[in-house]
C-alpha cells in the first residue's frame, strides 16, 4: 500500500464546532495546517465523546477525500454533533 513503509494515522484533529452551517472537518484544512498527507487511505470520523459517524442517526459525509461534513440544513431538525477526525496516511 505504502511505497516507503507502513501507513500510520494522525492524531484525532478538530478544528471546527457545529455552529454556523455545521460542522466540517475537511482534508483541505488539515493539509493547509500541515496536519494531513494529500491522498489518505482512510478516514475516522466520530464525535468528540467518541461515537462513530455512521451510529449518530446524523447525515454526514465521511470521505478520505474530503474529510468528515456535517451539513445543518441536512438534518432532521437539529444541529450537528461536534465531530473529529483521524487519516490514515502513507
């Protein structure tokens, strides 16, 4: 998978809250902040209190490609969770 040696993940990284439109952990603002590798294998994203995305009943986008989006107007009338993230990276 990894041209020089194993993947490793990053650290758990949040930079954004629920406030506003939602809540958007994004690749893009990780790789400007020196945080991410460009092209990551894979993503975790969970709640700060350690839930899964995918278990939180919240619509959100989790793609290595993009980073972990929550949308407000996405959800069923109520804010989005407080999310972080983690990639897997070469």
């Amino acid at each position: 998978m990894c041209p020089t040696g194993e993947a490793v993940w990053t650290s758990w990284l949040d930079r954004d809250n629920p406030s506003g439109n939602g809540d958007y952990e994004t690749l893009n603002d990780f790789l400007s902040a020196g945080q991410a590798c460009k092209e990551p294998l894979d993503l975790v994203c969970e709640t700060l209190d350690g839930v899964p995305a995918d278990q939180t009943g919240q619509n959100v986008i989790v793609d290595p490609a993009q980073g972990c989006i929550c949308v407000n107007a996405n959800q069923n009338d109520q804010a989005c969770l407080d999310y972080r993230v983690k990639f897997l990276c070469c």
